[in-house]
C-alpha cells in the first residue's frame, strides 16, 4: 500500500514539474518581446532642383517660301519660238533677252518705219531752212513736221509690235523652266516661261485663328536649314481670317543667301511669350488632385504634396506662381505610387549623368597607379 501511494505521489510530481514548465513557456511566449521588422526602404525618385530661369513660349508655325516678285511671260503674238538664249535656271541681269517669237514681218516693219521716220525728218529740216529764207510757206512747213512725227509715231508702235515678241528680264534675276521649246508655234496667251526676283525671299506664314492676335510686328522667330538657325522678324500680321481656311497671315522677308525651296514650306518657330526670370517645373512634375494642380517636394525624406497656381505653359514646361521656392526638390515621375510621408530617395538626373561611372572611375585611379 505504501508503495502504490509513492508511485501516485512521483507522478503527481511530475504532472506539476510538466504543467509549471508549459505554463512558464506559454508567459515567455506571450510576453517576450517581438522583433522589430526592418523599415522599408525608401522610394527612389528622380527629382529637379527649382532655380529660376528665362522660359519662352515658341509655336512651330508652316510658312511658304516665295520670291520678292514674279514674272510670267505669255506669248502676245503669234509665231514660232525661236532659240532659248540663256538656260534654266540662270541668273541674268535685267533687260537680257531671254527668248523670242520667229516673226520677220515684225523686223522688217521696224526696219522700214525707221528708215521712213529718218527720211521724213530730214525731210522737215530741209522745208525749215527755206521757211527760213522765205522760199517755202509756213503751210509746207507744217506738213512736213505733220509727216515726220507721224512716222516717227508708227515706229514706235512697230517697235512695240516687235517688243511683244521679245522676252526681256525685267529685274535683276533668275529665269525659271521655259514652257516653250525652240520652233514650238505658239499662240495668244501661250505660257513661256516664269521669271523670279531672287534677291530677296519672301514668307508667307499660316496662322491660326488661336495665335493671330498674338503676334505682332517685330516678333523674332527662327528656321532651320541643314543645321543652322536662321533668325528674322515678321514684317506685317493680317488678323483678318480667311473665310475658307480660317486662318490669318505674316510675313518676312529674308535674305536670299540660304538654300530655301522657291514655292516650298518650311517650319518657322516664333516667340509668343517669354519670361526671363520665373520658376518653372517640366510638364510631367504636376498631376491634378481634386481637380487642382498639385505637386510633390521632397522634404526630410518624405513626400509632401503641394498645390500650385499655374502661368505661362510651353510644350515642356509650366511656370508656377504659388506654390514653390528657389531650392524646392521637386518628384518629376511616379507621382502614382507615392503619398504624402512616403520615404524617398532623390536622384537628380543632371548629377547621374554628368557624374562618371564606377568603372571609369577605377579606370582612373589604375592608370594613376602605373603613373606613380
């Protein structure tokens, strides 16, 4: 009997030791401290600087090149075309016959009213001496002088007769493609060929009814040609639109030492606005919040959002007018997966890419090291 009760008390002993031990595990379970999760690490996000700087509002604006002035010469009288007497393309000076109609019977009309108009002068001042001497009457005298100005006259119209089928430059310039080819016969109106003053360029420039009010004379504006920037100033703005296109025009004129397209377009960038000191932030920086223009700085490592009032827009950027400072670090993308606290990590873009790669750097220190 005894033996039976020291066996129930060990086991009894140890059904205690048992419990104590899973009751002290449970309590340091529960109240041993957990350990703390590392904080995430922060967002990288490229950012911008804000300084003050000039900004300019420029439109591309399509303008057709035109000469200062053009020519067409038509045929006037009829007859075959003669020899071309200078290319295509040439550039002549003016009153250099170009071409002309093959018509003797012209020729042959200025040959005789000349000698006509030479014989009755000769004619006159002969009846004048003996007016003179009181051997003819002052009747004859008029009649003669009547006679020779009326010869004279229809030799000047045989030339103008013969001048019609003559092709002179008006101008100094250069003659375009002729339309008619040697011994062609050609009629009244017939097409010959065009002539350009090419002295100076002239250019017409669209523009829409949006921005017409907005230039003025005196406006710079700029063109490429193979690389280079041209620079001119508009002459004249028409602001009356037209009824058809809608759109209004400028002009300028250019100097003709640079290889533009007679009759071609070409891109002309103009300065409708500009600042010369203002803060500004490129386009991709601003994002609308309940409908309002806000931003996000950077501050002690976090994003803060900030609501802005916007000025004048350019393709690329926005000036801002409240909202902002000099030093401000500005998000520039991934607006959407950030919120007011949220670490980040600026990268300015300038910095990495003028800042020289780790592998150049040690390209560097090695060829210092063979130096030393």
């Amino acid at each position: 009997m005894q033996t039976i009760l020291k066996q129930l008390l060990l086991k009894r002993t140890i059904i205690v030791l048992i419990s104590t031990v899973l009751i002290i595990a449970g309590l340091v379970y529960l109240f041993w401290p957990s350990p703390t999760p590392p904080s995430p690490a922060p967002m990288l996000v490229e950012i911008e600087v804000i300084q003050e700087k000039p900004l300019r509002k420029i439109v591309r604006l399509s303008a057709v090149v035109n000469p200062k002035r053009v020519t067409l010469f038509q045929a006037e009288e009829k007859g075959a075309m003669g020899p071309l007497l200078v290319k295509s393309g040439a550039v002549v000076s003016e009153g250099t016959l170009l071409a002309e109609i093959r018509n003797k019977k012209w020729h042959r009309a200025v040959k005789y009213m000349q000698e006509k108009a030479s014989l009755e002068k000769d004619h006159y001042l002969r009846q004048k001496k003996l007016a003179a001497g009181k051997n003819k009457s002052q009747r004859s005298l008029d009649q003669a002088q009547e006679t020779w100005l009326t010869a004279e006259l229809a030799f000047e119209e045989a030339k103008k007769a013969l001048a019609r089928t003559q092709f002179k430059a008006p101008y100094d310039g250069q003659v375009g493609v002729f339309k008619a080819r040697e011994g062609q016969f050609v009629s009244h109106g017939d097409p010959i060929v065009a002539f350009y003053d090419t002295s100076e360029y002239v250019l017409d420039i669209d523009v829409p009814d949006s921005l017409v009010t907005s230039l003025k004379v005196g406006d710079v504006f700029t063109i490429k040609a193979k690389g280079a920037m041209i620079e001119g100033v508009l002459s004249s703005v028409q602001t009356l639109l037209d009824a058809r296109t809608h759109m209004g025009i400028a002009r300028a004129f250019l100097p003709s030492n640079h290889p533009f397209p007679l009759g071609g377009r070409v891109s002309v960038y103009i300065i409708v606005d500009q600042k010369d000191r203002t803060l500004s932030v490129p386009r991709s920086a601003v994002v609308l919040k309940d409908g309002k223009p806000t931003l996000y700085k950077i501050v002690e490592g976090k994003a803060t959002l900030a609501f802005v009032e916007l000025g004048l827009e350019t393709d690329d950027r926005l000036e801002v007018l409240k909202g902002l400072f000099i030093g401000d670090r500005v998000i520039l993308k991934g607006q959407g997966g950030i919120w007011p606290t949220k670490a980040v990590k600026a990268i300015n873009k300038a910095e990495t890419t003028s800042a020289p790669s780790s592998k150049a750097k040690q390209k560097e220190l090695s060829k210092k090291d063979k130096g030393a």
